[in-house]
C-alpha cells in the first residue's frame, strides 16, 4: 500500500512534472518560431529530415533502454543505481559500435539519409550520451524527486534553445548551427550524469543486462515502428514532394501536435501512479481516474483544433498558413496516441512487448502503403490522414493485446471508442470552419464558455478526484 506520505509526493511530483513539461515545451516552440524565421523553408525541411532521421536512430542505438524502469524499480528496488548504471554502460557500448559502423560505410548511409556525415557523426555522439540524461530524469520522476528533475529539463531546454538560435545567427550554415545547437547541450550534461552514475552505482553487473535485453529487444521493434510511423510521413514528403512541402507539412505537423505536450506531460505523471495501481491490484481505481482523464484530454485537443491555423500563423508565419488543413487530423491522431499510450502503459508494466511490437510493425507497414498510395495523387495533405488511420489501428491493436492480458477492466472499452468517433466528427466539421474564420470564432466561444461552466461545476469533484489519484 502507499501510506500518505507517498501519495503527497505523487501528486505533487505529477504536478510540477507536468508543469515543468510545458514551460520545457514551451520554449521549444518559441525557438520554433525564431528559427522559423531565419531559416529558409528548404533549410527548415532539411533540418526535419535530420530530426527524422535522429527519431529512427535513437530506437536502433539506444534502444530506449530506459523504459525498462517501469518493471525493473519494482524488481531491483535496493540496488536500481547499480541496475542504472550497468544499462548506461551497455547502452554507451551499442552506440560506439553504431559509431563506427556508420563510419564504416558512411558514403551509402549518407546517400541514402540525404545527411552529410558530420551531421551523421553528431547525431551518434548525442545518442551515446542522451540516455544519462533520460535514465536520472525517470529515476527522480519514480521517485517523487520533482525537484530535479525540473530543474535537470529547464536546464537542458534553455540552453539547447539558446545555442541554438545563437549558432543559426553566427554560423553561415545555418544548418549546422541549428544541428550543433540541439547537441552540444545534451552531450555536455549528458557526460555529467554518467559520472553521477559512476559514483552512485559503482558496479556494472552483467546480470542487469540479461534482464534488460528480454524486455529491449522485443520493444526496439515496437517503437522503431512507431518512429517510422511518426517520421515516414516527412521523410517521403522530402523525397516525392521536395524540401518545401516537406517544410510546409512539418510545420503544420509540429503545430497540430502541440497537444502532445499535454500527452506527454501527463502520461509522465500517470504512469508511475498506474504502476503503483496495478502493483496494488486496484483496476477500479485506474476505470474511475480514467474516465476524467480521456474526457479532460480530447476536451483540450478539441480547442487545439479550433484555433490550430492561430497557431500556425504565430509559429511558422504566414508563409506556412496554407498548411493548416494538416492540423485537424495531426491533433485527432494525437488523441488515438494518447488513448492508445494508456493500453501500452499497461503491456510495459506487464513485460509483455512482442505483441506491441508486431502491433505497431503492422500499423508503420500500414502507414507507409498509405502514404505510397496517396502522397504522390494528393500531396502532402494525405499524409496526415494516413497517419492517422495509422494510430487509430494501433489503438485497436493495443486494446485487444490488454484485453488479452485480462486488464480491460482497467479502462472503458466504449468510453474510447466513442471518445474516436466524437473527435473524427468534429475533425470534420472544424475543418469545414477553417473557411469561414467568424464562425469558427463564435464557436470556439462558446467552447470556452462551456468548458469554464463545466469546471466551476465540478470543480470540488475533480480536486477530490486528483487527489485521490495521487
């Protein structure tokens, strides 16, 4: 059971994590909007080209090895800087050896990504020292430890953001600047958490490396599919469209998905309580929180949607705004990602990863026949709806996975479903309403007159609700 005192530290943890995660976001839209600005729209695209490619190489060296956590606390909870450790050394290995396999045969990966190969080699130098930077950020976040890991995120998100636009303005290849700029931080403070390692976890134990590998492997496939289902989009826009739709649609896309600030956020904060829940046994618990939870959520995408081309003007300009047709399905995709994050929480606590594996292969093969299918007759716009349908198979394929686990008690089967149908509904009529901009006004005033009736309402029930989540 967690005595109150840990139910204190969770909801406050929970708090100032999401809290910490906006302003973090937050930032990195404003230097969006700044680079937006300095950088031509071919620069911009091929710099999302590079951020593509860095999302699919992140799964293959890293191997997110850092999700093993969400079991391993529980499993090694007296000795988790030593399991720490030992995962950060076996990490550090696999991305000295994609070094230099990418060294190796630099001229047909650099062919075949469209990067220069100091971009390649800068891109695997910030991947050996990104996990000493996610492992004590989860570590402090497991622990209640809100404090540090605030602190540990504004640091690294100014000094990226200001390194950033700092390079771009004096280097006359912006590009680089811009590439230097999103690494050098991370390398730097990355460095700096290895050695708090070292001196916390003092031992490496080959051990902690079978126990992790079972739990990696199978998930490399799972979330390389899901970076391949997130990135291909971009990638085949780049290729069939060229670099200025690619610019076009990924800022519409960066814009349309501002709601993941909010998915991530909270699901920092929810999934260590709903491990904790499900360590307990208590599924009423997690159906009762999780039917505010989803309702709060597509509520908040339903306003990202009504004022997304707002959005896009004041990030990317007006250049970007006949984009803004991109959004609308973007934010929904978001939600059927957010729904289906909540199943994915579950299979990780439970170590069960090869069936999301296979689930999110099928759906990456899916999107990317999709999008061969569609991009080439209708443009950039198809791949935000193939993306899209994308997701939504992946939600179908996760419930079915927890249903087969025997936790689909957990959560409202209906409840989610209907929360899709309801939000595709209003994907479409928002979108219609992207034409008629004094309309669309009046209802997204009568949006927030709503929303602001319903929380004075309820809001004794939903404090009360939060805090007993905690």
């Amino acid at each position: 059971m967690i005595n109150d005192n840990n139910s204190s530290k969770a909801l406050k943890s929970g708090f100032w994590y999401t809290l910490s995660n906006f302003i973090v976001k937050a930032i990195g839209l404003i230097t969006t909007l700044i680079l937006a600005r300095l950088l031509t729209h071919a620069e911009f695209g091929i710099y999302n080209n590079y951020t593509s490619w860095l999302s699919i190489l992140t799964i293959l060296i890293t191997m997110q090895l850092e999700s093993t956590l969400i079991s391993a606390r529980f499993d090694f909870e007296k000795t988790i800087d030593e399991y720490i450790l030992s995962i950060l050394v076996m990490s550090a290995v696999f991305s000295a050896f994609g070094l230099i396999v990418i060294n190796v045969f630099m001229i047909p990966i650099s062919a075949f990504t469209d990067l220069k190969p100091v971009y390649l080699n800068i891109m695997l130098i910030y991947l050996m020292f990104l996990p000493g930077i996610n492992f004590y950020q989860i570590r402090e976040r497991y622990s209640f430890q809100y404090k540090n890991t605030v602190i540990s995120s504004l640091v690294l998100a100014v000094s990226t953001a200001g390194l950033s636009v700092l390079l771009v303005v004096l280097m006359s290849d912006k590009i680089s600047g811009r590439i230097y700029g999103a690494s050098i931080p991370t390398i730097v403070i990355g460095i700096v958490f290895y050695f708090y390692f070292i001196l916390k976890g003092r031992h490496v134990r080959f051990k902690y490396w079978k126990y992790a590998l079972p739990i990696a492997l199978p998930f490399i496939p799972h979330l390389l599919s899901m970076t391949v289902l997130n990135s291909t989009d971009r990638i085949m826009i780049n290729k069939i469209c060229g670099p200025e739709d690619a610019a076009l649609y990924s800022m519409a896309y960066t814009c349309g998905s501002l709601i993941t600030i909010l998915l991530v956020s909270i699901n920092g904060a929810f999934a260590p309580w709903l491990g904790n829940k499900l360590h307990e046994n208590k599924l009423e618990d997690i159906r009762k929180f999780s039917r505010y939870y989803i309702f709060g959520f597509c509520i908040f995408a339903l306003g990202i949607m009504l004022i997304s081309p707002e959005i896009l003007l004041i990030i990317g300009g007006k250049s970007y705004l006949e984009a803004r047709y991109v959004m609308t399905p973007v934010t929904m995709g978001c939600v059927c990602q957010f729904l289906y994050t909540m199943f994915v929480n579950i299979e990780q606590f439970k170590k069960k990863t090869v069936g999301m594996a296979i689930a999110s292969a099928i759906a990456a093969i899916t999107n990317f026949g999709l999008n061969n299918l569609f991009i080439p007759r209708f443009g950039y716009l198809a791949a935000a709806y193939t993306t899209l349908a994308g997701y939504f198979l992946l939600l179908i394929m996760h419930m079915f996975l927890v249903y087969r686990l025997n936790f689909a008690k957990a959560y409202s089967y209906k409840l989610v479903l209907l929360s899709v149908a309801v939000g595709c509904i209003c994907m479409g009529i928002i979108t219609f309403l992207y034409d008629y901009t004094i309309a669309r006004y009046i209802v997204f005033l009568i949006y927030l007159i709503a929303v602001i009736i319903v929380f004075c309402k309820y809001k004794s029930l939903l404090i009360g609700l939060w805090k007993n989540k905690g």
